[in-house]
C-alpha cells in the first residue's frame, strides 16, 4: 500500500497570519479528515462507542451554480436528533478585527478559525433557533425559506450574498445524514468529536475535531497531534471539507 503524502506545513507567513485571526477570535476548532480506509480502525482506536452517536440532517441552501459558496456564505438548516432544529448564516474567511462592534455583541454571533493539517479558514456564524413548525414542516410545505432565520440572520445574509439572490430563491441542497459522536478518550485530556457524513453516492468523510481557546490553539494542536500518532493516525494531505463535498454532490444531483 502506498503511504499518504504528508500535510504540507504553514509557511512562516502563514503562521504569523493563523496567529492574527486566533487573536481576535472567539474560539479555535482543530480538524482533522481520515481516509476511507482507515475510518473503522480509528473510531476503535479511540475508545469511542458508536451507539453513542446523535443523528443530524443538514439541509444547505444555494443556487444551482453554488453563487453562495463562491462568494464565501453558507446558508444551513439542522435537524439535531434529542435537541431541536437550529439555522445560521456563516461568512468565510473573514478578518475579525473588521467585522462590526455591533454585531460581535450578538448572542448569536460566534467567530471561529477552523485549522487542520496545511490550511487554516476564519469563519464568522450567526446561529438562530426557527420558530414552529420547524425545519422538516417548512420545508414539507414548501413555505418560503425565511421563515427558518431569524431577522438579525436574513439582514446579515441580504449584506454578504451576492446581489440580486434572494433567501426564498435558493435551492435546498440535501439533506445529508451525519451521525455525530464526542467524548473524551483514554489519554487524550479534551473532548474529541468524531463526525461522520454520509453522502448519497456511498462516500464518507469521517472528521476528527477539538475545539479550545484562542489562546490555547498553539498547544493544543501539538497535543492532538501527538495523541492521533499514538493512536495509528497522520495527518495526510488532501483533506476534505464536508460542506465543499455536499454542495458539489447535490448541486450536481438536485434530485
């Protein structure tokens, strides 16, 4: 068998860039993809038991030619197994230290870095709780896509979406199936999640994360890294992105 390639290191640039976006960040989530092959023998590796796990449908929504995704927004729908549905608008990247005062203070407002092996995305989320029916009823009826966001989040996606494409003129783009799982195991001191998507076509992206505090990413990251060694996992290059992966697929196969 042929080894992985090894994930590529931040440049020196790139370092001092990653450290500007913690800063100013609200949290840091650390992630990491494993390959197909090993996806069985990594949930085992980490003590971790898969009847544990909570079951989500995530529902995307976009245009046809995925003008959100270009443009760096996302726009996502939840059904979360045991807690509710929930909604957000997300902008990525984005600088922190550039987004409006106001809008840091919102409840729902959460600025985070996602970083994984050779890459790094600042994203910005507004997050909200749809009213009743829910997501699966809205949808059912084909009631108009606003009622799913809250108005602080339709006025951020109306500033950030390309002009001219209104909320009620997306496309739904899913639903995928994710089973998600988290716990802390044997020798490594942080919650770890486990996350696996379920795509349509059979593929699977199994994803690794831990989230920590800003000031704290540095460290983290090397503890991670050493305990996933230890348990029989490198990080590799050409790591996937879920969202990336299920926008692509459902745009292509709208039915």
């Amino acid at each position: 068998m042929t080894p992985a390639a090894a994930a590529p290191r931040l440049s020196d640039e790139q370092l001092l860039d990653f450290s500007g976006l913690v800063e100013d960040a609200d949290s840091v989530e650390l992630k990491l993809s494993v390959p197909e092959r090993q996806q069985r023998s990594a949930v085992a590796a980490l003590g971790l038991d898969p009847l544990d796990a909570q079951v989500r449908l995530v529902h995307f929504f976009d245009t046809p030619a995925l003008d959100l995704e270009r443009a760096g927004v996302v726009v996502r729908a939840r059904r979360v197994q045991g807690k509710g549905d929930d909604s957000v608008v997300k902008l990525r990247p984005v600088v922190p230290s550039e987004l409006p005062t106001g809008l840091r203070r919102s409840a729902g407002f959460f600025v985070e870095v996602d970083a994984m092996p050779g890459g790094y995305v600042c994203s910005a989320s507004l997050k909200g709780r749809p009213k009743p029916p829910g997501v699966r009823e809205t949808l059912l009826a084909g009631r108009p896509l606003h009622k799913l966001f809250s108005k602080e989040q339709r006025a951020f996606y109306a500033e950030h979406a390309p002009a001219g494409i209104a909320l009620d003129e997306l496309r739904m783009l899913g639903p995928i199936f994710v089973l998600k799982l988290k716990g802390v195991p044997e020798g490594f001191r942080r919650r770890l999640v486990v996350e696996l998507w379920l795509y349509p076509d059979g593929a699977r992206i199994l994803e690794l994360s831990t989230k920590c505090p800003p000031s704290e990413a540095f460290q983290v990251a090397g503890e991670l890294r050493t305990y996933l060694v230890g348990c029989g996992l490198r990080p590799s290059a050409g790591q996937q992105t879920k969202t990336r992966k299920a926008l692509e697929f459902f745009s292509r196969h709208p039915d």
